[in-house]
C-alpha cells in the first residue's frame, strides 16, 4: 500500500471509531464519523448522533478550531447531497473550503446514491475512495439492507447448551447462560430497532422484551437507550391483553391474519393501545414473514432482533430472512428430552444449512458464536 493510501486507511479507520459512537442512537439514520486533517494533523472530528441533529461532516466542520480552508475531510459514509431533516453536507464541504473528500462507501440511501460525490467534483473538491469500505459496510447492516432491499438486517439469537438445547421439556429456559451473556443481549436489543418474538415464547415466559441498560455500564449511554419496537407473531391474536410485553402497548407491534381473530379478544387487546397489523398471507396459509419485515423496513426499522423458540425461529432460517446468527453456548447438558434449538426438518445432509463462522468469543462462562447463513 502507498504511504498516501497508508495514511488514508488510518484516518479512516479513526472516522470508523466515532462513527460507532452513534451505534446505540441514530436509528432509522446510519452511523457516520468525520474527520478533518490539515497538514497531518486532525483538526475537527465529528459523528451523527441521533436523527435530526447535525450530520457527521457538519459536527467535524463546527468542531475545528482553526481554518479548515484546504483541508482533506474522511468521511465513512459519502456525504449527503439531499435536503432531509438537514441541510445537505456535501454544500456544508464545499461551502467550507474544504479540498479533498475521502469517503468510505457510497450512500445507499437512493435520495443520495452517488449524487453527493458528483456534487463535491462538481465543485472543484477532490474526490478519493472507496477507503476501508468494508468496515463502513460494517456499521451500518441495517441501514444499508434496508436502502437496498426494502427489509431490515435481521439477528437471530438463541441461547443453548451444549448439547443444543433451549428448554427443558415443560418449557423450563431460565436461565440457561449466565448473567455476562445476557447483559450481552441487552446490549444486542439496546442497538436494535425492533425485538420480534412469537406467540408461543409469550405464553411460556411472559418476557418483557425491554432493554434494561445499568447506569454504570461501560460500553452503552443508559441515559441514551431507546425502548425498540416490540413485535409478536401471533397468528390467531391469542395473546393475553396483560402479557408484559403489552407494557406500554403503544411501543408494541401484533402481527396476526385477519380470518383467525376474535372480536371481543381483539377490542380488549386494543385498549391497551397495541399496533395490530393483518399479516399477508403466504401460498401456504401462514403469515408471510419476508413481507411483515418488509413493513417493518417501510417504518424505518433497520435492525432486528430475533428472540424466540424454535418454531419461529425455524421459520425465520427457512424463509431465508436470518442475516446473522448469534448462539450463545451455557456449559450445562440439559438432555436428550430437553427442546432442541430450531424446528427445522431435514433428512439428508445435503440439505443442511451451511453457516460461515464470524467469531467466536467467551462471555463469564458462556461462548458467543455468530454465523452468516450461507443460503444457497
Ligand atoms: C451524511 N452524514 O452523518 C449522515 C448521513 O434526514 P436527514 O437530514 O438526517 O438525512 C438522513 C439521510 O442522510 C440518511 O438516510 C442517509 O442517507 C444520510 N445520512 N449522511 O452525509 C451523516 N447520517
Ligand atoms: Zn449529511
């Protein structure tokens, strides 16, 4: 790598970092991080926090306390060249003076989608990268699968022996891993737009589904946390008007189909102030999951959190909808009666589903594992 491109990487990689600083907050916006660099030196930094407030490049620009007249700015996400809730940053840029933009990868959002680094060269501003564009991609799943394909990034988690079981047969879950990885869970719903569950994990364990953040946490802001939406599968609206998961109905979501549904059940559910949507229908008479997590992606959401029992989460698997896959593994055998981590029928191992490792970790006595489904 040239000394140029050396030094390009570096300041990049340190935009990456603030960057994800808005890893708990920007939602439905992405995580963009700014730097400015002026004879080697960095002279304003900057990252979007939340939706509304100054973008990234704006927040580095506000920042400097000298000129940045010249001066090269490293951007992870290509500045935007849209009027949205603000102004667009690539004006601010070159408004700025400033002479070279480095970006990290182009906005997948279609308002922009190249618009802003054909708006800085129209400008006279140099105009370098992709740089580090992987990384980029990185803090954004959701975000940019949501601008690409009208769906949101959607994380399975389960948490299992190590004989792959989830339950015991009555059902029996609490707790399986141990209290690191289930503070870890918290962290994985705070930087979610949306839990989903089925009707089935309700009934079981009346979970509440909140994210609860203590407020000496090193890594998340519990000031800055954000409830996510609440969803639950319920095809026959079963659910009973005082599951905790209703608590506060407004932030809950119900998807069921419209034939299966009682009346009376259904006023009763209403006054808690529950979201209820009629699910499309697949050919095979069950709900259509790619389509309500289309009109989840419709609301804005971009990162899904899935926490559920086997049946769903087979289905999620099946559809093709995991994006990742995240295991949590407790050191204890529960046994061969115990329910087993996915309801998945498969007879041949040719039919078995792949998966790529991405890492593997220990967390208090339990290993964190996540997976790419390799769909075929
Ligand atoms: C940037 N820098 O820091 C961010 C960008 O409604 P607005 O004005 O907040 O615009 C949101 C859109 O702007 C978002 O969908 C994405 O395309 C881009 N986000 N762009 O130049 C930033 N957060
Ligand atoms: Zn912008």
């Amino acid at each position: 790598m040239s000394d140029e491109m050396q030094k390009h990487t570096e300041y990049m990689s340190q935009a990456v970092q603030l960057a994800k600083k808005g890893l708990y907050t920007t939602h439905p916006n992405p995580r963009v991080g700014c730097v400015i660099v002026k004879d080697d030196r960095i002279i304003g930094e900057g990252f979007h926090a939340r939706a509304g407030e100054g973008h990234a490049e704006v927040n580095a620009l506000a920042s400097a306390m000298e000129s940045v007249e010249g001066a090269t700015a490293y951007v992870t996400l290509e500045p935007c060249s849209h009027q949205g809730k603000t102004p667009p940053c690539a004006d601010a840029l070159i408004k700025a003076g400033i002479a070279v933009v480095v970006y990290g990868m182009q906005d997948p959002n279609p308002q922009v989608a190249g618009r802003g680094l054909a708006k800085l060269e129209k400008a006279g501003v140099q105009v370098i990268g992709p740089v580090l564009e992987n990384e980029c991609e990185r803090l954004n799943l959701g975000f940019n699968k949501r601008m690409r394909e009208g769906l949101p990034y959607i994380r399975l988690k389960m948490a299992m022996s190590l004989d792959g079981r989830t339950a015991m047969e009555s059902g029996e879950s609490q707790w399986i891993t141990g209290s690191a990885a289930r503070l870890d869970v918290q962290r994985l719903r705070a930087q979610s737009d949306a839990i989903v569950t089925g009707i089935g994990s309700v009934i079981l364990d009346n979970p509440s589904m909140t994210v609860r953040i203590d407020s000496d946490d090193q890594e998340v802001d519990s000031k800055s946390v954000r409830q996510p939406l609440r969803v639950i599968m319920d095809t026959a609206l079963s659910i009973p008007p005082e599951a905790k998961i209703l608590k506060p109905g407004k932030e809950a979501l119900m998807f069921c189909v419209e034939e299966d549904i009682e009346q009376e059940h259904f006023d009763a559910l209403k006054k808690t102030g529950v979201n209820i949507e009629f699910a499309p229908v697949g050919e095979d008479g069950r709900m259509d999951l790619i389509e309500c997590m289309g009109l989840l992606a419709d609301q804005g959401i971009n990162e899904v959190l899935v926490e559920t029992g086997a049946e769903l989460a087979g289905a999620f698997l099946r559809e093709g909808l995991v994006d990742e896959l995240v295991v949590y593994v407790a050191p204890k055998l529960l046994g061969s009666d115990a329910r087993p981590l996915m309801r998945l029928p498969i007879d041949v191992m040719k039919d078995a589903v792949e998966l790529e490792l991405e890492s593997v970790r220990s967390v208090g006595n339990d290993l964190k594992m996540v997976y790419f489904p390799k769909y075929l």
